[in-house]
C-alpha cells in the first residue's frame, strides 16, 4: 500500500482574495441583495428604496438627515433615492415648519399600504438563507459592532 504525500501546509497569504474578511462581507452582501431583489421587484422598489421604507415604516415624518444617519447615507445618496419614491407616490417631501433648510418625509397612503405586503420579505429572506433566526440575529449583531468599531477607528 502506498504512502499518501503529505501536502505541506501553504504559508497564510494576507493578500490571498479567499483570506480577506473584507471580501468575504462584500460577497455576502451582494449574494443578499440579488436575494431580495425578487421579493422587492413585486413591490416595485430597489434594495435601498426598502431600507428608506423599513426607516419610514418604524418612524413616520422624519427629516432627511435622521433617515440618512439611520442608514449611513449622505443627502447626495439619499436625495435621489427620496425623489424616486415621492415619484412612485410613496412618500411626500416638505420643508421642515420648524427649519425650511430641513426636508421632511412622510408616508403616502400607498407608501403605509405597501408596508402590508412587505410583510412575508423577512421570513423569505429567512428562508433562503438556510440558517436559523437566532443564527443571523448573532451574525447582524456582531458585524453591527465590527461596523461600528470601523467607524470609529477612521472618525467615521
């Protein structure tokens, strides 16, 4: 019976593509919104469309910049994401009474109607990861902290 070689173990490579946590995250992201995107087309928004309604949804009458540090957009990013929504009759802008520098966005009727149907996204969603809800909870929590750890180590 023959001897199997044994394969020397190859040297941790830093800039190896498959060791990078960043791609890794990236890659993960990107197969999740190809996820969603089935799901939203339904309801006739993008990935980022529905994280401005998630806001929206949990917090009616907000004012541009709460939306956007929710998010972590900037009002360049935000604005024509808003302008698209307001065209689809989803939310309305209005100057702030208080601050006519402020914009503040409202649900439309169909913008709270359109929470109803979005309803069966998050199990969907659920679903076709294959892991369990307690499972992503722990992930969305820890890369949560990575996030905010990053963000502070470049002032961010």
């Amino acid at each position: 019976m023959p001897k199997s070689a044994s394969v020397p173990a190859q040297p941790f490579d830093p800039l190896a593509l498959e060791n990078q946590f960043c791609f890794a995250l990236y890659s993960a992201s990107l197969a999740m919104t190809k996820t969603y995107k089935p799901f939203l087309e339904k309801l006739g928004l993008t990935y980022p469309q529905y994280l401005v309604m998630l806001v929206l949804w949990q917090q009616d009458d907000v004012l541009v910049k709460t939306i956007g540090e929710k998010l972590f957009l900037d009002s360049g990013t935000l604005t024509p994401l808003l302008k698209r929504l307001e065209a689809s009759s989803l939310i309305q802008r209005t100057r702030d009474d208080a601050d006519e520098r402020q914009v503040r966005i409202t649900l439309t009727r169909e913008g709270r109607a359109l929470k109803k149907k979005a309803q069966c996204i998050p199990h969907d969603v659920l679903c076709a990861s294959g892991q369990s809800h307690e499972v992503l909870q722990n992930l969305r929590s820890q890369l949560s902290t990575i996030r905010d750890d990053l963000a502070k180590a470049t002032g961010g």
